[in-house]
C-alpha cells in the first residue's frame, strides 16, 4: 500500500467513525501529531504559567508548598488527562467534554447534563481567550513601560491593544488556517528553546539568589488565615499552573488574581475533527502535552524561586507583570529582560490564536448540535477554506465584549478570570461524573476507541473527578483575610449564574431543540462495526482511484 493510499485510509475512517457519531466531515484534516502537540502545549505553557502565580504561592505558604504541591498537582493531572485521552480516542468530536457526557452518562440525564457541560465549557474557552489578550497586552505595555520608565500605562491602552490582538488571531483562522500546523509546529520547538533560555540565563545572571531554606523548608503565611488553610490556599495557585487540562499560558499582573493555563484534553478534543488520525494520535497529544509541562514547570518554578528578589517591591512592579521584574533584577538589563519578556510574548500571541481556534470550534459543535441562539448560521462552516467563519467571528466579539468589562471595573475583569477557571475545572469534571455514574447505574459503555486504560479506567476516572471536585471548591475560597467587600472570591455567585442561565435555556428551548452525537447505545464504532467501516473506506479508495484514472 502506497503512503499516499495509507493516508487516505486513515483520514477516510476517521470520517467513517465521525459518520457513525452522527456528522459530516466538514472541517479540514490538517494537523499532525508533532503540529497538534505543538498547538496544545502554546496553550500549556506551565512553566510561563507558574511565573505567573509565583507571588501568590509565596505568600501563601511559600516555594516549598508550590514545588511540592506542584509534583502532586502534576500526578492528579496526569490521572484527568489518561481518562480525556480514552475518551477522546472513543469519540473524536470537536464538542469535546459536552460530546462525551451525552455519550456516556445515565441515558435519564444524559442531554441536560450534555447541555450544562457545554455552557460551562464554552463560557470558560471564551473567557480565558479573553484573559488571554489582555495577558499579551500587559506584557507588551510593561517592556515599554521597562524602557520607558515616563510612560504610564493606563486601562484603556490594555483592553485596545487586546482587542488588537483579538482581531489579528482572527485574521489568521479565518485567512490562514492552512499555516496553524506549521504555526504549532514552530512554536513547539520555540517553547522548548525559550524555556532553556530563560532558566538558564537568569540563573547565570542573578548574583543575588535566594537560600535553599527559602526555596525548599520555610514555610511563609501573608494571607492572614491559618498555617493549614494558607497551605490549601497555595495548593490552589500551583493548580493554577497545571489546570488538569487547559493550556493557556497563565500569568499573574497586579491587574489580575490569576489567570488559568491549560487545556490540553479540552483543546486537543476540541480540535480532532482538524487532526489526522485522531482516534489514535489524540490521545498521545494530550498525555504528552502535560508530562511537558509538568517537567518544565518544575524546572523553571525552582529556577525562579532561587532567582526570585524583594517580595514587595516585585508584586508592586510598574510593569504590571512581576515576571518582567524578575528578568530585570536577574539580569540588570532593561534590554535583557525585554528580549526574555519578547520570547514569552510570542508564546502569549500565538496561545491567542490557538485559543480562539479552540473556542470557535467549540461554538460551531454546540451549535451543530441546536445549543445556542442562531445555531444554523454558527455551525455553518465556509466552503473553501472549510473552516466555521461565523463561530470565529462570535469568538472574537465575545472576547472583545469581555476585554471590555476592563474600561470600567478591575474587579469585574477578575471575576471574569474565576468564571474561565472554574468553568473549566467543572466542564471537565462532568465527563468524569457522566462515566462513574454509568458505572453505578449499570450504563456503563465499553469506549471503542484504540487507545483504552481497560480495567485502570474507572480507577483513573475517579481519582480525577476527586481532585477536580476538590479544587473547584477551594477556588471560591477568598485569598485574603480579614475578608471584605474588595477581596471577596465572587465566582460561586458568577458561577452560580451561569449555572441557572444553562438551566432556564434549556427548560424554555434546549430540551426540544438540543441533540447532542447521535449514538443509538454508543454502538462501539471501531470494533463492532469494524466491518461496515473497512467496507465503506474500501469503497472511498475505490472513488478516488478512478476520479485519478
């Protein structure tokens, strides 16, 4: 069999299993799998995200709490991504988590579980993308602020050039979605050379480096809680950093609380229906994805721990972006620090396009399956470039909208960030919940994809949803204390919200209109219909030998 013959074969039963999910091939296959890790690990990024959360964790219990933690957050994240990865490898969908609970959940609850899952899932895409944008124009704003030290950045230079950057990741997914795998590609080996460049040179560079004591043994409380709720609280920022399965690249400014970073599963699920092979190479992207970051990040989160100066003055930077002040006192260069905060930029600008190629896909699954308002027009997806311009361009406006919140209000900006993390941390918590209930009410399905954990699976499934459950509580607890009206954690009220705007939506339309893959049973598609999907495949080959005869 020629390559050319083999890789038509694999594309062609990857659009037979998509078939028999109950939809049409309708976006192009155009990543592989060093592309797709690529693509996901721009959004990963753990060892910038950790540079982000770095004055948290300190003053909530210290380096030694975030390295630790860090080691264990990392093995319970690895338990979310195993249990995604067999999952996705079952069912290929671009609705990733929604897809999978309308598959595997008791059938009672199965679509209104599919229709929250899916709110929860893409208000948190949407949110971080916006989150995203505004990440990228503070570090742009704080290197000129850095060089310039007159200039005063003001709210309104933040929230236009986010839009900037909004509209130009909305150029390239409209115009150039044939350069995302080669863009995924590069920035796969340019994330991995950045790392070492940044780990390296500020260990050179930094004359000044904290004691091992301080990295490994003291503990440090500025929370005004207790020793041991201090602790949960540092737990939580070093969660931040390995968002069990999100990718963006999380940073901490003084404009911001915290800002969640990775979505691996959730984006390599989301854009299967673009990847070649995807039943079978999916899955690795996603387990590869975070053992990479795990790594970096708990390489790059000692080097900075040791590199890391006054405590004080670093979280009260006028650069708005404590990491800059890192490179400055590291390397006591304006022009050596800006080209360490360049190479994280590129990183930031690039985990913005990813960012709204995976909300934008997201929107055009719910809306095949009659999720959202308009459904017809956002699942339309353009001929030519064969890519959903409608939910793109929804994508873009949503992450505008919500940049805008910052012309008025930081506080509502942070309560947007919350609303991204915990809308994540639950979307992926419900496929987990979908599959042990299964397990209880014996509607349990065997997953019919070639990558399965097998008896390990239901094991995985619950250590996960244990870890989720438990992180997505502690991420409404409030950081500081005595708590008032200023630092009070909002999020289980704008969760709440969410939450009761799903449910409303779908008693007054989604409950006749929502349809979700249509599996009858979840027939298992590549083992109990092995027949059928070699016969049609055998019969594409035969097509496309006479189209070239």
């Amino acid at each position: 069999m020629s390559t050319d013959e083999k890789l038509f074969r694999e594309d062609a039963q990857e659009e037979t299993v998509l078939e028999n999910l109950g939809y049409q091939q309708e976006l192009k296959r155009s990543f592989g799998l060093l592309g797709m890790i690529g693509f996901s690990f721009s959004i990963v990024t753990s060892w910038t995200a950790l540079g982000g959360v770095l004055i948290v964790g300190v003053e909530s219990g210290g380096p030694p709490v975030m390295i630790y933690s860090w080691i264990g957050i990392s093995i319970f994240a690895l338990a979310v991504a195993y249990s995604m990865a067999e999952m996705c490898s079952a069912y290929p969908l671009a609705g990733g988590q929604y897809s999978w609970v309308a598959v595997l959940a008791p059938p009672k609850i199965a679509r209104g579980l599919s229709w929250v899952t899916g709110w929860f899932m893409i208000t948190g895409l949407l949110a971080m993308g916006a989150t995203n944008n505004f990440i990228g124009a503070n570090f742009i704003l704080g290197q000129a602020n850095l060089s310039f030290p007159s200039y005063t950045i003001e709210r309104w230079h933040t929230v236009l050039l986010a839009y900037l950057i909004a509209l130009i990741s909305t150029g390239v997914n409209i115009y150039g979605p044939h350069l995302l795998d080669r863009i995924s590609r590069f920035i796969l080996l340019w994330n991995i050379l950045s790392f070492v460049i940044v780990v390296v040179t500020i260990l050179a560079t930094n004359d000044h480096k904290q004691t091992a004591s301080f990295v490994f043994h003291d503990f440090q409380n500025f929370t005004g809680f207790s020793t041991g709720f201090a602790a949960i609280l540092g737990l939580l920022q070093s969660s931040f950093g390995m968002c069990c399965y999100d990718a963006p690249g999380r940073f901490r400014t003084r404009h911001i609380h915290h800002f969640d970073t990775n979505t691996y599963d959730d984006l390599v699920a989301h854009m299967t229906e673009e990847m070649k092979n995807a039943s079978r190479e999916a899955p690795k992207a996603i387990i590869m994805s975070v053992y990479i970051g795990a790594i970096t990040g708990f390489v790059f989160l000692i080097s900075v721990c040791f590199c890391i100066g006054d405590i004080s003055s670093t979280a009260s930077s006028t650069t708005g972006v404590p990491l800059i002040q890192i490179f400055y006192d590291s390397t006591g260069s304006v022009v050596g620090a800006c080209f360490l905060s360049s190479m994280i930029v590129i990183i930031v600008l690039v985990c913005a396009n990813a960012l709204l190629a995976e909300s934008s896909r997201s929107l055009f699954a719910f809306a095949r399956d009659h999720g959202l308002p308009f459904s017809s027009l956002f699942a339309k997806v353009e001929a030519k470039r064969q890519v959903p311009v409608y939910a793109i361009l929804l994508a873009c406006a949503v992450q505008m909208a919500l940049n805008s919140i910052y012309f008025g209000t930081l506080t509502g900006f942070n309560t947007v960030i919350s609303i991204a993390t915990e809308g994540f941390y639950l979307s992926y918590a419900m496929p987990l919940l979908a599959r042990t209930l299964s397990w209880f009410t014996g509607d349990a399905k065997i997953l019919p994809g070639p990558y399965t954990l097998g008896r390990y699976g239901i094991i995985m499934n619950v250590i996960g949803l244990i870890f989720l459950v438990f992180t997505s509580i502690t991420f409404n607890f409030p950081t500081l204390a005595p708590v008032d009206s200023g630092n009070m954690n909002y999020t289980s009220a704008a969760i709440g919200i969410i939450g009761l705007i799903s449910i409303i939506t779908w008693l007054i339309s989604g409950r006749k209109a929502f349809t979700g893959p249509q599996i009858a049973g979840a027939v298992p598609v590549l083992e109990g219909r092995a027949a059928e999907v070699l016969d049609n495949i055998d019969k594409k080959l035969a097509e496309k030998s006479e189209t070239n005869d």
